[in-house]
C-alpha cells in the first residue's frame, strides 16, 4: 500500500510513561455539546442541549463545551439561554469553541456576556496537510493566525473584566504537525497569554484524527511537555479522536505520558468513530481502584439521556454501558462466576472470574450477569433457580434437569427466561 505512509515514532530514548500508572483523574471536559453535536444527522434541539448539559452537570463535570456560538445560531441561543436563565452552577466552567478570526471571536464574546466563569477555545489547524493543501500557507503564516488570536481573545476578556476567564488554544490536527513547529505556536500563544503571570492557560493536542499507535501519541504528549515554556503554568489537555478505535488508550497513555485534562463525550460520540469515551476512560479507573470524580453509579440513567439526545442507540457491548456486558451465557463462565459469588461479601476485594466490576456500581444487577441459551450448563441453570425460586438442586439433578433446558433452548433458538425455566421444572419434576 504504498498510497498509505506509517507514521514515524517520535524520537524519545528517555520516555517515561511506559513506566506509570494513572495516579489520579485528570481534568475531564466534555465535548458532547460542541463536538458531539456538530456529528450529529440531527443536531440536538434546545431542549435536548439542556437535558444532556443537566446530566453532565449532574456527573459532576466542571468543565463542559456547550457549543460554537460564533458558527451556529442555535448554539449561541443555548449560551445566551444558559447564562440568563442562570442554568450554569458556579463551580462548572462553559466552555465555547471558536476559529482564530477576529469577528467569531467577537461573536463568542458576545454569546458570553455576564457568564460567570468561561473558557474561550480559539483554534486553528498546524498540521502540513493542512498548511501545504488547505490554507496554502508557510509556518509563519499559520503562527501568526495563533498569535493573532491570542491577542483578540485577550482584548475581548479585558473589556469584559466581569467574568473569569480561562482562554484555551488548540493546535487542530496536532498529530500531523512536526513537533518543533506545535512548540513553537504554543510558546508564541503564551507569549501573548502569559500563564506564568497567573493568566489560567489550557493547550489542548487533539487527535483531529486518530493517525498512529497509542504509544506515537503518548510520544508526542510528552515532548511537548519537555519541550514547551511556561510548562508549570498551564494545563496540558487532550483531545483524542477514534478513527483506529484507540481513543481511550491514547488518552489513557497520554495521562501517563504527562497530560493534565482530556476532553471526551459520553459514549464516544463525535466526528466519524466518535471522540473519547468519557464512560470507558473514567470507569477504567475506577476499575483500578482510582476515583474518577464523576458518579456513574446511574449507568441506565445515563444512557437514556445520551440516547434520548443524540438519538444513537448504545451498542450491546459498550464497555460498562451495553445491555450485555455483565452478562455470561457460557457454561463454563456461569459456573465461575457463580462459585466466585457465592463466597463473596460485601466489603471484600472485588475478584470474580469474568467481571471486570462489581455491576451494582453501575446501578445494575446481578440478575443479568447469569442468563441462559442453548450454550448455558447445568451451573447456570442451577444459580438461576436457586436466586428466582430458591430450588437447590442436587448435583444429578442440576445434570439431568440441565440437558431439558438446554433442549428447550435449542428449540426456541434463543434465551430461556426465568420463568420458564421454573415450569419446565414443575412440569418435569412437581406435576401431580
Ligand atoms: O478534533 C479536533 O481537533 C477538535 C478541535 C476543534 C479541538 O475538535
Ligand atoms: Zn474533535
């Protein structure tokens, strides 16, 4: 495929996030409002922005991109409806997206009169696919739009002292620009910005598109932590795309390699294969024992609202949210878990074969962990009796009463449910 190039690896002999484990979260944002939405066939109605906002408010996000007021009139109306209802907590930072020019900047500030606290995203694109084809432009033309940017956003925040101000500067399709160059417009944004004279800072890397192995992009996280100014007086965040279905890993590896915030939807909605997961990335620490500082203890809740606003049905095997992740059809499956659960009590350490989490941490239960269909055996069938009509059944019996079941389902061709399962056993075994 001589059409399709690799990507290089970065040059880095003294990398340092093979070593880490996540300590801590980090700062979460979600874009399910902006970038979410702008992926949408349908784009969310007011009234649909408000639900998800409210849910994410309810998750405990801080920080929340509502939209690109300056592209988009609905979105604008949103942020106006948010900030003169008094729709935003005090602690939650809105936060709005806007191209480097100087009448959207205008506009995004205009959308953010009298909010309380605001991060203003300006963006342009670095990448040389994006400078050689699409603006036609050398390095320096594509830093001074940043520059250029920079400034604007500044002047606007002066004249409108009223609101706390946190300006945001993405470098769009970070992981197709050279290092050296990414650096360089960071370094000449925060000349204007100076986060080191206290000025809260964030430069977002996003993967606009997902172009190389978790490890590459870790790889660049990293030398641009080493290799950046001001480097203690901002915030480092990522932004990472699904295109190679390693969204999650990237940001995951991102963290370790020195990222302080990521950026993700519920669900992964976004451009073409979605953003980052927010759900998977903050439950895979939780898994480890790491809080994730958001509650998603109402899973069922969660993906009622996500699906009731971007009208995408949650895939059966999402991790954590799919109707069939907790759920063991196999024998040989059913069998350990049971045995595994039969012994554990609250409190203990969470070690049960095949569940990755205790379910009720999601709100779910454990009648959907054991269900039957022709693949079940007699350790299933037996667990579900016993938890549904506390019938015990000795250990032939399991085995003889198993092979009915068993021939019922492959009849039926599908799942056997509780219920019949308890009238094949009086049918067999208590008619009269
Ligand atoms: O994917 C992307 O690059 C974006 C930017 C605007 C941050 O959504
Ligand atoms: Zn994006």
């Amino acid at each position: 495929h001589r059409k399709y190039v690799a990507f290089q690896p970065v040059q880095k002999t003294d990398r340092r996030w093979p070593d880490q484990v996540i300590q801590h979260a980090p700062t979460w944002c979600a874009v399910d409002l902006r970038d979410g939405n702008q992926a949408l066939v349908k784009p969310m109605t007011v009234a649909q922005k408000q639900r998800l906002f409210d849910l994410l408010v309810k998750l405990g996000f801080k920080e929340i991109e509502i939209g690109f007021p300056a592209a988009s009139q609905p979105d604008f109306d949103f942020c106006r409806k948010l900030i003169e209802e008094n729709r935003v907590p005090d602690d939650v930072r809105i936060q709005v997206l806007t191209q480097a020019r100087p009448e959207l900047i205008a506009r995004t500030y205009e959308a953010l009169e009298g909010a309380k606290n605001a991060i203003v995203h300006v963006y342009n694109s670095t990448s040389t696919v994006q400078r050689e084809k699409v603006f036609r432009m050398d390095r320096e033309g594509i830093k001074e739009i940043a520059v250029n940017g920079a400034r604007i956003v500044k002047s606007h925040a002066e004249k409108q002292p009223g609101t706390n101000w946190t300006f945001q500067y993405s470098p769009e399709s970070f992981t197709g620009t050279e290092l050296d160059f990414a650096a360089e417009v960071i370094d000449a944004v925060n000349e204007v910005w100076r986060p080191d004279q206290g000025q809260p800072v964030i430069i977002n890397l996003p993967a606009t598109v997902e172009m190389a192995t978790p490890n590459v992009f870790a790889d660049q996280i990293e030398w641009i932590c080493d290799n950046v100014k001001y480097r203690e007086h901002f915030q480092i965040s990522v932004h990472t795309h699904n295109d190679r279905g390693c969204a999650v890993a990237a940001a995951e590896l991102a963290v370790m390699a020195g990222a302080d915030r990521v950026e993700g939807t519920l669900m992964g909605n976004g451009e073409r294969t979605g953003n980052m997961d927010l759900v998977t990335m903050a439950m895979n620490l939780y898994s480890q024992g790491i809080d994730p500082t958001l509650d998603l203890s109402g899973m069922a809740e969660i993906t009622d609202v996500v699906e009731a606003c971007t009208e995408i049905p949650t895939h059966p095997r999402h991790p954590y949210a799919g109707e069939l992740v907790f759920t063991a059809f196999s024998g040989s499956h059913q069998d350990a878990i049971r045995k595994c659960l039969s012994t554990y009590k609250e409190g203990d350490k969470w070690e049960i074969a095949y569940l990755p989490i205790d379910p009720r941490d999601l709100g779910r239960r454990y009648e959907e962990v054991v269900r039957i269909n022709s693949q079940s055996g007699k350790g299933g069938v037996a667990y579900v009796l016993e938890r549904d009509y506390n019938i015990a059944m000795p250990r032939w019996l399991q085995i003889e009463f198993s092979k009915v079941v068993q021939q019922a389902a492959e009849t039926e061709g599908g799942e056997v449910d509780s219920d019949t399962i308890h009238r094949l056993f009086e049918e067999k075994y208590l008619a009269v």
